[in-house]
C-alpha cells in the first residue's frame, strides 16, 4: 500500500499523458480521413497564435496542419485540403475570378497519414 501512495501522481501524470496522446491521434485521423473545400467565414486567433476557421457556422479545428496568425489569411480565403492529401492550401479569389496561394501547409502527423482507406 505504501508503494501505491508514493507513486500515485506519477500514474496520474502517466494517464493524462497517455489520454492526450491518444485523443490527438484519433483527431489526426478523422482530419486526415476528410476532405475540406469551402470559403472562410470566421477566423478565430487560440492563445498560442494558430488559427481556427469557420465554414459557415461550423468550426474547423485543424490537427494535423500548422497555420498561425503571420500567414496572412484573411476571411473570404479557401481552405482547400483533399482526402489522405499531405498538403494543404488557402486560396484567395482574384477580382479576374483565378484564383491565388496565400500558403500551403505540410501535413505533420505521422500516425494520420499511416491510415487512410
């Protein structure tokens, strides 16, 4: 009993840890497993400077890209990201109707790209 109660924070600390791992992966893979195409209605700045976009009334949290507030994205961008695609692109619309890169962003997970159907 007395080992139990010495080393009960170091569990705790343990499974928090292990909680948040896994919680990423499975974010990381839903992410990955999706495709997003649709005009920036909202952008939202998180303490640590990365953006959280909204499509319409839904919020897109990205997990697996990093975009932060010095790239420049401006609400009417396109956020543009294919299915399992390593790349993701905001665009912007031109007054001619092309369309222009404002950045592109590497996907950096790598338990994400290991499944994909």
């Amino acid at each position: 009993m007395e080992i139990i109660k010495k080393f009960w924070p170091l569990v705790l600390i343990a499974f928090f840890a292990l909680f948040t791992l896994l919680n990423s992966i499975y974010h990381g893979i839903e992410e990955n497993k999706s495709s997003y195409n649709f005009k920036i209605t909202k952008i939202e700045t998180t303490p640590t400077r990365s953006l959280i976009f909204y499509n319409g009334k839904k919020e897109v949290v990205l997990w697996n890209f990093t975009i932060s507030k010095g790239h420049g994205i401006a609400i009417g961008d396109y956020l543009i990201k294919d299915r399992c695609a390593e790349i993701l692109y905001i665009k912007r619309k031109k007054p001619d109707g092309k369309f222009m890169l404002v950045h592109s962003s590497r996907n950096n997970s790598y338990f994400a790209n290991l499944i994909c159907d």
